[in-house]
C-alpha cells in the first residue's frame, strides 16, 4: 500500500518523468493491439486440450464428418427456379459444390447437382448424378422422383416436395482457423448467385461461431463509446467539470489500451481473443472509473484544506485513499482470478486479463490521474465550492443521516430482514439453474437464428448429435446380429423427442439391397445374410467410409437436432445414455459426440464453473479482508453487505424461475469481488476514527466516504446495466444482473453494515 502512495508522490513530484514512462509503456502496450487474433469455435471457449474437443477431433479424423456446415435455398424465394431440379438450381448447386471442394478446411461436399443417387436398373443398383460430364442430365424430374425417396437425400439434400435444397459440407477440424476460412469459402462461392436473387440461410457451427461471434464483436464495438458517454455523463453530472471528467477518461482508456494491448501480445502465445475477452473493453472502462471517483471526491471536498498547492494535496489524498483503493482493486481482481479454478480455458483466460485490467486501471489512477487532476481547479468543482459545496454537501447530509437513523434506530428490524432475505435467498439459489435457448443466447434477430428456424422448418434440425459405437473384437458389422443392435439403438435414440432422424450405414444397406431386389419397398432391410451385406458393403464404396471406419470395427450414427434449452439439453444427454446402456450388448460401447455433445459438456462445465468461482472468490476476500483489517472479526463482518446482495440476487432469480445463462453463470464471483469494495471503504474509514465511540465512528465514517461510495455504485450499475444495448442475451444478462447486485451491495454496505456494528456496540453496552 505504502508503495502505491510513493508512486503516486514521484509522479506528482517529477511529472515529466512520469509522463515520459507512462507514454512510453503506453506505447509498448499499444503496439500489441495490432496483433490481436480472435479465436471462434469450441476450441476458442473450451481449450483445445479438453476432453470434448479431443473426442470430437478423433471423430472428425475418423470418418470426416460430425461438425456440419449447409447452404439452404427455396425455390419460393427466387425467380431462378421453381424446383431445385431445375436447370438453373444444379448449375448453381454444382458450381457452389466445385468451389468448396476446393478448400482445405472442407470435406465432403454434397448437393443435388453432385451428391451420387443410386437407382435400379436391369443390370443392377447405379450411381446417377444430376450433373454429369458438366451437363445437366436430360431426365431430371425422372431423378427428382428418386431422390425424394432415397435416405441419404430427403429432408437431408432436398425437402420432400422437391422445393428446398442445401449444398452441406462437413469440416475437417474443430480448430478456429478452418472454421473461419470454411465460412469465408461458403460466403465467396454464395455471392455471385445472391448477386442472381438466389437467397442463402446458412446453418452449421462454423455459421454460428462467424456470424454470431462478428454480430458480438461489432456490438460489443458499439457499447465502447456508448459507456463511455454513460459513464462521462455520470462524472459531469456529479463533479460539473469537464476537465476532470476527461481526467478520468483518459486515465481509465488508458488502462483499456494496457489491457487490450497486453492481450494481443499474448495472442502470439495463443490466447487469441474469444466471446468472453470481448467484453473486456467496456468491463475495464467501468470498473476503472472507481478508484478515480475516490480520489477526485476526495479532492474536490478538501480543496478548502488545500496547503501547500494542488499538488501537496494530491499527495496528502493519494497517500490517504492508497491503502483501501489498493484493496478495493485487488479484491475485485481476485474476483477474476477465481476463474482460474474453471475447467474452461477461455475463462481462466478471460479472469486473468480482465484481473491485470483492473489492476492497470489501479495504477493509472495514481500516477497518470494525479498528473491530469494538477490541471483541474478542484475549487471549482461543485463539492469544492463555497456556497455551491455547502448546499451539496447539505444534500449528502441529510440522505446519509435519513440512512444512519434507519439502521440505528430500527437495527433489530434491519438486521431480521436482512437474515430473513439471506435464508430464503439460499433456498432459491438451490433452485436456480443454467438454462437459456438458443433464440435467447444470440437474440431472436439474429440471422444464425432465422436461419436455423427456416431450415428447421423446411428440411431437417440443424445441427447433429454424433454417436459412435465400437464393435467387439468378435463381431463383424455385416453380420445380421450387429446390424440389428445398430438398428435397435438408432430407434430407441431417434425416440428421444429433441432429437430428429438417425442416419447410419444402416440405411445405405438398407436401401441398396432393395435396389438389388427389383427396388421392391419390402426389402428396404439388410439382408439375412452376412455375405450379402458384406457385399453391399463393398458395392457402396465411398459412400459407407462416413459411417464406418476404415477398420469396419467403429460405426456412425447421426442424429438431426436442435440446441434445446439447456435443461432440455441435460435431459436429452442423460437420455442418450441410458439408451447407450441399455441398448448395446456386453462388449459393445458408445461415445457421443458432436455439437450437440459439446455444448452440453461446455454448459455442464459452466455450472461447475460457477460454482467454484464463488466459492474461490468468496475464499480469497475473507483472506485479504482479514489482511487489510488485521481482524478476523472485522473481515466476517465486512462480508456480510457483501456476500448478502449477490445471494439475494441469484436467490430471487432462482425463487422466480429466471436461468442463469452462459454470461450471468460468472456474475456470482464477479460481482463478489466488486461488492466488497464498498465495504473496504467503509471499514477502512471507521477503524482510522479518533472516536472511542464505535456508534460515532460509523456516523462519521458514512458521512466522509458515502458520496464517494454513492457514485461508484451509480456508475458501475449504469454502465453494467448498458450492457444490456448487447444483441446477446448471454452478455446482456451478465450486465443487468450485475447492475442489480452492485446497487443492492451499496444498499447493503449503507443499511445493514451500519445497523450490525450499532447491534453489536448494543449488546456490548448490555453485557
């Protein structure tokens, strides 16, 4: 603490020096910028070392495909065509599936005009195209019958009224880099059709981790100068002074430089920018700007002790406000650092730099603010003035002294409310739970959402539920026995309401062997035989190696689906499993995979996350608390305001049957570490108090730090609450839940705070 304050003298008493460092770090800082990377994708939020992301990297190798990627157009919504066995349709499908071909991130790419379609002849089941030798075949409605009854087509390639069709790919990777290039490959070869009035709904991972994540960037984007304003209008309207409100700016956008900078210097050691890191910005920008309010309420209210100069005061305040800003800041980057107990890479990374944001902006206030503030007058600020000051501070008087009586006079009453609400709030956190839908998560205006729903609507689910079972060493998959172990759990999965149809090698063999048999419906079964369907095997080719590994020993089951709400979503797993188990004989085995897997695995992680994170948080601010105060009893004490608002908050939540999504799962630790600050304040004031009487040291505590602790509340629950402008809901809720724990806290640091220590002096008179 003390060094903080020396800092602060050196840069007061040598300015230019201090300003020649500060620039220059800046600089270094600002240099780092340039190099961000953002990264998309599982990956970028789970890690690339996760269980989930290792299965589904195996699975994505072993039968190149699992992370789906489609362009869907109906024939309603452009005058090129009325059907997608029009002329105009397939050359567009085949010159899209030409161009995709080629690119690296990309796998298989099927369509109408290239995907094979087995038909009977006399001489046997043959592979007919849509577009062959460059040529659109002269019997496409002949064709079109076809593919409207053929598994691997319907509702996969082509709607069963032949008016909807998709172009689908698979990727080869989960990595960031071959999602984005896949996505920018399927932009470039749509844009001359779109161009034509052909009109694209694109659905698949890489869709949602582009487009999603550029919609959360350009927002997140836009909220910057929005909070800025915000909180600038805030610091105007309080100190009336536009010097010192850009004072303030400058040191916290400062800290924002350091912050992002430092971020993408770390990008050359992979940790690229992701959905959470996003928010960093504006979250630095808002909770920088407290430990500045501190100090210009400070130097606006004893400008009429000012001896010595401006810069003798800001010394004397810089070395007064030191030791509990110190506290504040580190309190609050503990908070952060809590996630470093989270299974998720991006929020051990996302608490770490948002941690070293906080704490630049610490710094910065005490060595960049105090330079700015020796411009600013602090006699003409409002609180600095004579007649002005009086008035203001006569309004602070008596709201703080309305507060005071509250918890004095009624301490028994406050303190019975304040155990009431902390018992039912327990009760409701027991009942709060992770859940949001995925209209929710993005927002229903999202085009990744609209997309989703038309091809939902017109063709099939979405996204893709991958389940790969192993075979014992001892069976063979052409023999009729494990063909029917694979039929039976393919029909106890696919009677899982949120599921849609499952594909597997199983309809492949199914249908050639009608094929074989005159393309007689009655036969659309495997044969009886183990021979014959290892024939089949053969005679399907390239076709089968999706479904079945090159070793015939691991065999695919793809499942349509949708995200569901995420309870939905943890029933549907559960689900899955039991069938798994049920379903497959001893020595058999099933994995499940996919993207629907992997954001089930990712929530489950959130939860633990949350959990944990708290429990860190709260763990790591009784510590310092008792540090800072040098009594355990005081530290209880202090967390008492503090933890009791974040508990109300989430207790509410879960009473009310409102979820905790992917961005308010954090809030707990968050805000945890935020909360105490108030409490660090008002503590810190009452132990310095000369007064032996502890009820006279409260008063006189909340009268000299209550406006300063006042308007960093204001300022933080504004500019949290802006976050709410965010299109995504996940981002959105973390500020709005935020807001309301950050001004329950100041309500609870003001009432309840005050009401324990005049309980406590009570019962000691008593005693």
């Amino acid at each position: 603490m003390a060094a903080v304050s020396s800092l602060a003298v050196l840069s007061l008493r040598y300015p230019v020096a201090a300003a020649l460092a500060l620039a220059a770090v800046t600089l270094g800082f600002a240099a780092g910028i340039p190099q961000l990377e953002t990264d998309v994708g599982y990956r970028a939020f789970l890690g690339e070392n996760h269980p989930s992301v290792r299965e589904l990297d195996d699975f994505l190798e072993r039968f190149g495909g699992g992370l789906p990627m489609a362009a869907v157009w109906s024939c309603a919504e452009t005058p090129r065509c009325e059907s997608v066995f029009d002329p105009a349709a397939l050359a567009m499908a085949r010159d899209v599936s030409l161009a995709l071909a080629a690119e690296p991130a990309l796998g298989r790419v099927e369509s109408p005009a290239t995907a094979p379609l087995w038909v009977a002849t006399p001489f046997g089941p043959l592979v007919r195209r849509f577009v062959e030798d460059g040529r659109v075949v002269r019997d496409p409605a002949a064709l079109g019958e076809r593919a409207r009854i053929d598994p691997s087509w319907v509702s996969q390639l082509v709607s069963p009224d032949g008016t909807v069709g998709a172009i689908a790919t698979q990727l080869v990777s989960s990595e960031s880099d071959a999602a984005v290039a896949a996505y920018r490959a399927l932009d470039r070869a749509l844009a001359p059709f779109e161009a034509q009035g052909f009109v694209f709904h694109r659905v698949g991972g890489p869709v949602e981790f582009v487009v999603a994540g550029g919609e959360l960037e350009t927002a997140t984007a836009r909220l910057v100068p929005v909070m800025v304003l915000l909180v600038g209008a805030i610091l105007l309207l309080i100190f009336r002074s536009l010097a010192a409100t850009a004072a303030v700016l400058v040191s916290v956008g400062v800290a924002v430089v350091w912050t992002l900078g430092l971020l993408g210097w770390l990008s050359r050691l992979g940790w690229a920018q992701n959905s959470l890191t996003q928010i960093l910005a504006p979250l630095v920008l808002v909770i920088g700007v407290c430990d500045g309010i501190h100090l210009l309420t400070r130097y606006a209210l004893e400008s009429r002790t000012e001896v010595g100069g401006r810069r003798a005061l800001l010394e004397r305040i810089a070395t007064d406000v030191a030791a509990p800003c110190a506290m504040t800041s580190i309190t609050t980057a503990a908070g952060f650092l809590s996630f470093a107990t989270a299974a998720l890479e991006s929020f051990v990374r996302f608490g770490a730099i948002a941690a070293f944001g906080v704490m630049a902006a610490f710094v910065l206030a005490f060595t960049l603010l105090p330079l700015l503030l020796l411009l600013v007058d602090p006699r003409r600020l409002p609180q600095g003035r004579g007649r002005g000051r009086g008035a203001t501070q006569a309004h602070w008087d008596r709201a703080l002294s309305a507060l005071l009586r509250l918890s004095e006079s009624r301490a028994p009453l406050v303190l019975g409310v304040a155990a009431a609400v902390a018992l039912v709030s327990v009760f409701g956190m027991a009942r709060l739970r992770v859940d949001a839908s995925f209209e929710e998560l993005y927002g229903a205006n999202s085009p990744v959402v609209r997309w989703a729903d038309f091809v939902g609507e017109h063709l099939r689910r979405p996204d893709t539920l991958e389940i790969e079972l192993r075979l014992p060493a001892d069976a063979a998959l052409a023999d009729p026995a494990s063909l029917a172990v694979l039929a039976r759990t393919a029909a106890r999965l696919e009677a899982i309401p949120e599921l849609g149809r499952a594909r597997s090698v199983l309809d492949l063999v199914s249908y050639g062997h009608r094929l074989l048999r005159g393309d007689d419906p009655a036969y659309q079964r495997p044969a009886e035989r183990a021979d014959e369907n290892a024939a089949l095997l053969s005679l399907l080719g390239d076709d089968v190696r999706r479904w079945v590994d090159p070793e015939g020993r691991r065999v695919r089951i793809s499942l349509d689906s949708e995200k569901p709400p995420q309870d939905a979503l943890r029933r549907v797993m559960r689900q899955v499993d039991a069938a798994l188990g049920e379903e497959l004989p001893s020595g058999w085995s099933g994995l499940a995979t996919g993207p629907l897997a992997v954001v089930h695995d990712m929530i489950e992680d959130i939860r633990e996350t949350q959990l944990r994170s708290f429990a860190a948080a709260l763990a790591a601010v009784a510590v310092l608390l008792a540090i800072f105060l040098r009594s355990l009893a005081w530290a209880l004490l202090g967390l008492v305001p503090t933890a009791l608002p974040v508990i109300a908050t989430l207790g509410l939540m879960g009473l009310a049957g409102l979820p905790l999504d992917v961005g308010s799962a954090m809030v707990a630790a968050v805000v945890l570490g935020i909360a105490v600050d108030d409490s660090v304040h008002l503590l810190d004031r009452i132990r310095r108090q000369d007064s032996a009487d502890l009820s006279s040291a409260v008063r006189e505590a909340v009268h000299h730090v209550g406006p300063a602790l006042v308007t960093t509340s204001l300022a933080l629950s504004l500019g949290f609450a802006a976050l709410a402008l965010s299109p995504w809901q996940s981002v959105a809720s973390f500020g709005l839940v935020s807001a309301v724990a950050i001004a329950a806290a100041l309500a609870s640091t003001l009432i309840v705070l005050p009401a324990l220590v005049f309980a406590a002096q009570a019962f000691a008179r008593r005693g």
